[in-house]
C-alpha cells in the first residue's frame, strides 16, 4: 500500500514541464479555501463608490472567460463586495457560462458575485489560471443548487482541490498563460472590431428610414437615382409546401440564421411527419413569426425542412434574397417589423404573412442588390474565420491547461 501511495505522489507532476523545472518534485496538494491559498472576500464597498467601470454583476462578466463590458446601470441601492487588481470574480449564477473575471481595477461587485483573492505566497496569474478552467467549472457545477438558474456552493467551492508548485515554476507558467491570453483578446478585438465594421456598413448602405437613397453607393450606381419602394408581397409569395422525408431539418435563430437543428445545443422536439413541416427552396428566406421582431430570420443555404411556425418567403423575380436577409437586420428595419407584428404584449408578438406583405421595402436594382449582398457576405466569411481561429487559439489554451497542470485524479486526498 505504500509503494501504492508513493507512486501517486510521484504523479502529482504535470505532463508537461518547463526544463527549468523537470527536476523540481513534485506540486504540493492545497485546497482553494485554505488559509495560505485565497481569501474569500467579505469586505463592502458603499454604492457611491462606485461607477459604470467599477461595478461588477454576472449581467457584465462575459462567458467563456471572455472579460467584462461596461455595466449598463448602477443598482438604486445597497452595497457591494469590494475587489481588488488581481482578485478572481466568478458570477455564482448559472457557473457553466464561465463567467469568470481577474480584476485589473478596484470596485464593487453585486451578491451573485464570489470574490476570491490569492495570497501573498501564490502568483494572482497562476492563480486565475487555476480557476479559468473547465475542471473548476464543472466542480462548481456538480454542487450547484437549483435547476433553471444553478447556484453554485460557496462552502463547496473552498473544497477545491488543487495542486501548486514552487513561486518559481508558478511566475512561468503564468507569463506563459498571459501571452496566450493576450493573443486570445486580441483575437477577440479583431472579431469585434470587423462586427463593428459590418454594422456600421449595413448602417450606410441601406437607406434611413423615410430615405430612398443610401448614405454609402457603390460607385457604378450612384447614378441610378432612387431606390424604389413596393409591398413584400409584390416582391416575394408564401410558399406552403408540405415537408419532405429527405430533406435536413434546419431553424432560424437570432444570430446565425438558419441553421441545422442537430447543430444547436438547445434541445428542440422535432415533428414525427415530415409533412407537420414546412418545406423551403435553397435561396428561400426564412423568418420566425414569432421572433421576427428580434431578428431571427436567414436564407435558406440548401433545400430543406423547417417549423410550421416559420413562414417560408419564395422570391420573386429580380430579388436577391440575401440583400433582403441583411436588410431585415437593420436596426430601423427591426422596428418596422415590430409596428406590424400582431400581440398585446412584446413577448407575444407574430408577424404573419399577410401583414408582412404589406410592408414596403426599399429595392434598388438587382445588380445593387448583389454588390450589397456580397459586400456584407464576404465581411461575414472573414469575422467566421477569424472566429475559427479565437476557436482554435481557446482549444489550444484548454490543452495546455491539461498538459501544464497535473491530472485531477492524481489530486485525490
């Protein structure tokens, strides 16, 4: 049993090392809340000690380890935990969004909030790398308490079993962490900035609302005057066709369009019959009438299936749908569309397509309509490949994780 014990113990090493350290033993077994590893935070900072910058809530950490944005408002009262630059923030609400911050100000952070600071013998960045992980996540998550809005447990999470090598080894590994990490930001930057980009254009290229020209033309057409206006139902037709067993299943959603339903991670229930569906035509626009307001809605990229709920819009000829699909996007588009959906209240809202035919839409010559579409469609093929690879860069970080940290089995006490 010894023998047994000792070559666990040896274990307790990550797989991979720095050479510097190769030789340094093994990393000494702690638990999050002990003494010489973290505090957590009870201290309260008063209401107007605080501003949009220094409040912190679950509403402005983003998932995924993402960061912060600024908070939209301040409470009307109460008081905060207080945070300091190195302080671990993680929103205690739904803990799988991975909404976990390291402070790098000081300020006040609400309830739902757990503030942990390392201290003064563990390195904060090694620290934060500690807790950054999918393994803390799904530790919290397996304590968590409550079905629709998980909590975690605090007592639990002071449980937490971790591994910790020498101040030495701890400063580079977090050097290392943080140059990736900045890589990851600046990835993000850029996907931020060309969505800003994007929207700024589609701001330009569309004309204002009671407007028939676009602030922004391409050359060639600047010519061509006035963009027209017709009725919806003048430039595309309902299509009610009866779903096909061969045909994929796709929805629309808010943010990708329309997309396969068995690439979602919601679950969504199917329809048994194929005919309880609707069949759509590669190149048809698709909108959820019930969320058309919102913006769901997307071109169709192969013929398919989709939910009776959805209306199937057929164009017509001298329509590019995807010049209409960037169109329904538009912020002042968007509140057209809510003045002729059918509800009383705003969560109830239908737009059907007798009404939606009523709408008038601007429509410039079709070859103006390409130019648009292509325009914004190759703007969204850059921001999906550097998407890819924000992907690639949090997957590598992830495995480095696994490989620069021992095993949690090894951890077992």
């Amino acid at each position: 049993m010894s023998k047994t014990m000792k070559i666990e113990r040896q274990a307790l090493v990550p797989r991979l090392r720095f050479p510097k350290f190769r030789g340094a033993g093994e990393w000494e077994i702690k638990r999050l809340g002990d003494k010489d590893v973290s505090d957590f935070v009870k201290n309260r900072t008063r209401l107007n000690e605080l501003n949009l910058d220094s409040y912190i809530s679950t509403e402005n950490i983003l998932p995924d380890f993402g960061g912060i944005k600024k908070a939209s408002k301040l409470p009307p009262s109460g008081s905060f935990t207080t945070y300091t630059p190195g302080d671990v923030l993680v929103a205690n609400i739904r803990p799988y969004l991975k909404k976990i911050w390291v402070a790098d100000r000081k300020g006040g952070a609400s309830n739902d909030v757990v503030v942990v600071r390392p201290k003064s013998g563990v390195n904060s960045s090694f620290f934060a790398s500690l807790l950054k992980s999918d393994a803390f996540i799904d530790y919290v998550m397996k304590g968590a308490k409550g079905v629709k809005m998980p909590r975690g447990d605090i007592s639990l999470m002071k449980e937490y079993i971790l591994a910790v090598p020498n101040t030495e080894e701890q400063q580079k590994i977090a050097n290392f962490f943080s140059s990736l990490d900045a890589l990851i930001a600046a990835q993000a930057n850029k996907i931020d900035a060309l969505k800003t980009h994007k929207k700024g254009l589609m701001q330009q290229l569309f004309p204002k609302e009671g407007e028939t020209v676009p602030r922004l033309r391409f050359p060639e057409f600047r010519e061509l005057g006035s963009w027209q206006y017709k009725n919806a139902g003048l430039l595309f037709s309902n299509r009610t066709e009866k779903g096909e067993d061969d045909l994929p299943l796709y929805s629309v959603t808010i943010n990708d369009g329309v997309t396969k339903r068995d690439s979602l991670e919601r679950k969504i229930d199917n329809i048994s019959q194929a005919s309880g569906n609707k069949k759509a035509l590669r190149y048809d626009l698709i909108y959820n009438m019930m969320r058309m307001w919102q913006g769901a809605s997307g071109v169709a990229s192969e013929d398919c299936m989709v939910s009776p709920a959805y209306v199937v819009l057929k164009p017509k000829l001298n329509v590019c749908p995807s010049f209409f699909g960037y169109l329904f996007k538009t912020h002042d588009f968007l509140n057209t569309l809510t003045a002729h959906s059918q509800g009383l209240t705003k969560d109830r809202l239908r737009l059907y397509f007798k009404d939606f035919a009523q709408i008038s839409l601007p429509i410039p010559h079709i070859d103006e309509q390409r130019m648009i579409a292509n325009c914004l469609s190759s703007l969204d093929a850059l921001i999906a490949i550097n998407s890819d690879k924000l992907d690639a860069l949090k997957s590598h970080n992830e495995g480095l994780m696994q490989q620069l940290f021992p095993r949690r089995e090894a951890m077992d006490v």
